[in-house]
C-alpha cells in the first residue's frame, strides 16, 4: 500500500483534511497531512497569533515536505489542495513522489489566467501592498463567496469556524509578482520535466477562488512526456474535499494515482 501525503493550502491547516485522512487510513495506508513549519498548532492558536503565518515562506515550506517525504518507506501519492497543489507540482518537478494529484490548484509560475472570481476572491489581501507583511484572515462573507459558495450556510459557518485561520499576505503577493519579476520564482517548475511523476488536475467546478480556466492554463503549459490529465467534477466549491459527495473523490483520484504510479 503506497503512503499518501496530504497536503494543505492557505487559508486552513491539516485540519481541512481530517476527512481524507481517515477515509485513507481505514483502506489501509499510510497517511500523513505535514503542517507548514509553525503550523503545528491548532486552528485556534493560529487564529490568536498568526505570527507563523506572517513569517512562513515557499522555500520553507518546500524544504520541510520533502524532509516529510524523505522519511517514508516508498515515494508517497501526493495530494495537494489550492496552494498545496502548486506545491505538489513544486515537489514532483523536485523528484518527489510517485504519483501527484492537484485539487483546485493554485497556478505555478508562468500562468497568467485571472479570472474575476478569483480576483474577487484574493481581494481581502490584495488590495493593498501593505498586506505582504500581514496575515490576512477571511471574514464569513468572505470564506462564503472563496471557499464554501455551494454550501449552506450553516455548512460553510462550521467549516469557517473548524478550519479557518489567516493567510500569508507575502506569499500571495509574491505569486501575482512571480510572472512580472526576472529569473525563477518560488513557484516555478520545469514543464518540460520527462522526469516528474504523473501528474491530475481537479476542478470543481463552481470554484471561485481557483476556477477550471486556471487549472486548465497550468495543465496545457506541461510539455513533458510525462502523463498530465486534468477532470472536472460539475457542481463543487473550492473547499471540495468537505463538500458532501467527496469520498467518491477520494476514491476515484487515489485509484488514477495509483494504476499512474511510477
């Protein structure tokens, strides 16, 4: 049984995949939902200090998954959702993995698709420069409209109140600055990598932070002879793994992962 490492966005912690984890789990596998460094604290505690939030960086959290990864028995599926599926492009294109499975990602570098859900969406950090030293949190109408858009509202409250804690205003800023700024930036991954594991995008589509077109855009900019697919699954919030209907999800990504695997 191969492990499987979860990996989280922004705007949440591991906690966002307690789910997962244990649907995972009871098939038989080895799992692991690796916080970012500082991360390692509850919800709770982020939300009374953020100051882990404002502190962490890309390279940093890069460096600590792969230490994650490195202390498995085999090359683990890797699973990443929103910001955590740039990552897990990051780590494949570095080596790591077997198999990885983007879930309404966030774009690499060199994707320059904006659509105006997402613009409305990142607004809360972006509108102002001074936020690349802060952590922005996301008020409940906020998180409604980014995240839980599908969901009641009393759904989206619990999960708000469950999962959300504030994001790193430099690391947002820094993405919209990397297609604009000379040289590698921390989301850059090579394309034309023949080397990296197989690679699916997921999309929900009703996704308002992270819509289809962006996943679409970063999937089409892969060159490589490696395997790169990308699914739509009609009717999902960007918080797809906790929108009901997502152990067939689960499911059915594991099984791609895993007759993909190398």
């Amino acid at each position: 049984m191969k492990p499987i490492v979860l990996v989280h966005g922004f705007w949440v912690t591991p906690r966002s995949w307690e789910n997962w984890k244990a649907h995972y789990e009871a098939k038989g596998h080895q799992v692991i939902a690796p916080a970012y460094p500082g991360f390692e604290v509850e919800v709770e505690a982020l939300n009374a200090d953020p100051t882990p939030v404002v502190n962490v960086t890309v390279p940093q959290i890069i460096a600590h998954l792969e230490e994650a990864i490195r202390a498995l028995p085999e090359p683990p599926v890797i699973i990443g959702h929103s910001a955590g599926g740039a990552f897990t492009q990051i780590l494949l294109d570095h080596g790591f993995g077997s198999a990885g499975v983007a879930l309404n990602s966030a774009p690499t570098e060199g994707v320059r698709v904006v659509p105006l859900s997402q613009l409305k969406s990142t607004f809360p950090v972006l509108k102002n420069p001074a936020n690349r030293h802060k952590a922005i949190p996301l008020s409940f109408e906020e998180w409604k409209y980014a995240f839980t858009n599908t969901f009641t509202d009393d759904e989206a409250r619990a999960l708000y109140e469950r999962y959300a804690i504030p994001a790193s205003g430099g690391i947002l800023w820094g993405g919209v600055l990397a297609n604009f700024q000379p040289g590698h930036q921390d989301t850059w991954v090579d394309y034309t990598n023949d080397n990296r594991a197989p690679l699916l995008f997921v999309s929900g589509s009703e996704d308002h932070i992270m819509p289809p077109a962006i996943q679409e855009s970063n999937a089409k900019h892969y060159k490589s002879n490696t395997i790169t697919e990308r699914r739509e699954y009609e009717g999902y919030a960007h918080l797809l793994p906790a929108q009901k209907g997502w152990e067939q999800i689960a499911d059915e990504v594991l099984e791609w992962a895993l007759a993909h695997a190398k």
